[in-house]
C-alpha cells in the first residue's frame, strides 16, 4: 500500500474497554510520579493498564520520555532527550517492589544519541531489580539498538527471561510505520538474541494498517524463521491526530484465527485479539 487514507472510522463495539480495572489505580499513579517514572501504559495510552496493574504487571519505560525517532504509529513525544538518570535503576527496582509488582516490563524510547543506544542502562536496571525482588520475573522490550550485536550482548547478559523487539508491521508497511526502523534488521535483532541466549523471545505487530492476509502470515513465517517464540498481535488504534489514521478495523474473529494460525506455525504462546499489546499477559509468557 502507498498511501494511508485520512478518513476518520468509527470505533466499533467491541473496542470499548475499562481503563481502572485496578483498585489501587490512583496510588499507583502516584507512586510512579513520586518517584519521577515513566510507564508506557500511560505514555502509550495503553487501553489494557489497569487490568495488567492488577494483575502485577507493569511496563516501566527507562532513559526518559522523549524518543530520538518519530514513528508515525507512536504517542510518545519526539525530539532531543536529556542525558540519562544514573539513579533510574535503582528507582525502577524500588517502584517495582513497592507496587508489588510480580512482572516486570522494561521498555524505553529509542535513545540514539548514545553511544551504545542506552544498553548500559538497560543492563543495569535489568540487575538492579533482581537484586532487589529477586522472584520478580523480566521481559525487556527493546530497541533495535541500531542492529549493534555488542550492544544487544549487554542485555542478554543480564539474562531477563524474555526479550522483547516488535516487527510492529508487516515488511510492506515498515518504511511508512516506523520510518527510521528497518524489517530485516528488527529480525536480526531477534535472531542474535535467539541463537545466543536460552532467553525466550518475542514479537508483536499491530493490525489495521493496511496489511493483507498473505503478508500478516509472512510476517509470522519471518518470525520463526529467527526462532522468535513468542507473538502478540493486536489493532492499531490511532493515538493522536498527528499519528496515522486507522485504516480497518478488524474483527475479533479475525483475531481469533491469526492466534491459531501462530500456534500452527510453531509460536510457543500467541496473544492475539483487538486490545492485545506488547505486555499484555505478558506474565503468561515467561
């Protein structure tokens, strides 16, 4: 597809959703503002963040709020970030233990004004949690740290137990989706990660762009080709009125056979339905 149409779709019944399903939502906002963190559940505009919160599950993004790269699916704010918190680890684990959090998420803006693309960070806050709660299980959803395998490295030998990078869409979409990103270098990243680690790996792409059938199951070909072992596959809803327009909205049965498909075609776990995102029930996949 070479071009997006601009027209505004009416959202249909089946994407209503409550967004407190947490009891304690309001205190764990403000323990997160307290203590000066990000999580993407709420810079992404999550729709499933307080059925995960209550569940102990919750998705920190570390090295700030402000991305070095403007995806044109995304809602968190582009531009020139600031250096990172040296502090931020140790606040991460501090915040996860206080919340009670039994999952762990980490994710983070694409940091390429770094030299090694934040993966120092990375590691140290992957440590700084186990030390901290060491029964509290990781899944780091990261960059593509510009394909750079030394970089990569350092989060494999912090050894969180499933690393996360998303496709986000198909092959045919990637250049208008995610601009800077590249397909085939998002696979690599996915492969090293694989052929390196027992660490379980992970992918998720996002529906409604666009894409065809044969590519959406392309897509889930290229993914096992590297191993990846894991997918997540939900609706793309459009954040803001900079951000590209929904161009379908697909049915949940749709959903319904894209997961099974997966299954077939060798994925370990497969979350697919319209408000599925990166880290939900990610404590399911561990």
């Amino acid at each position: 597809m070479s071009k997006f149409h601009d027209k505004y779709l009416r959202k249909p019944p089946w994407l209503r959703t409550q967004l407190t399903k947490a009891a304690d939502y309001g205190n764990i906002s403000r323990k997160l503002r307290s203590a000066n963190l990000h999580t993407i559940c709420e810079s992404g505009a999550c729709p499933n963040k307080g059925e995960c919160w209550a569940q102990g599950t919750a998705t920190f993004m570390i090295l700030g709020d402000i991305c070095t790269r403007s995806c044109r699916f995304c809602n968190v704010k582009t531009g020139k970030p600031f250096a990172p918190d040296p502090n931020e680890p140790e606040e991460v684990a501090r915040t996860a233990a206080s919340m009670g959090v039994k999952h762990c998420v980490i994710t983070s803006v694409d940091r390429d004004d770094l030299p090694d693309g934040g993966a120092s960070h990375w590691a140290a806050t992957i440590r700084a949690i186990k030390k901290t709660t060491p029964a509290t299980t990781i899944e780091a959803l990261i960059p593509d740290f510009k394909g750079k395998k030394e970089d990569i490295q350092q989060v494999v030998e912090a050894a969180p137990e499933v690393i996360s990078h998303n496709l986000e869409t198909v092959r045919e979409l990637t250049r208008p989706v995610r601009v800077y990103a590249n397909y085939d270098r998002s696979l690599s990243v996915l492969e090293y990660i694989a052929a390196n680690s027992d660490i379980r790996t992970k992918s998720g792409i996002m529906l409604g762009l666009g894409e065809t059938d044969e590519e959406i199951l392309q897509t889930m070909d290229d993914l096992r080709a590297v191993n990846c072992q894991i997918i997540t596959i939900g609706q793309y809803l459009q954040p803001s009125r900079n951000s590209l327009p929904v161009q379908e909205y697909i049915h949940p049965d749709e959903f319904e056979r894209y997961g099974k498909i997966a299954l077939e075609k060798g994925f370990l776990h497969a979350e697919s339905a319209p408000l599925v995102r990166s880290s939900y029930h990610a404590e399911k996949h561990v």
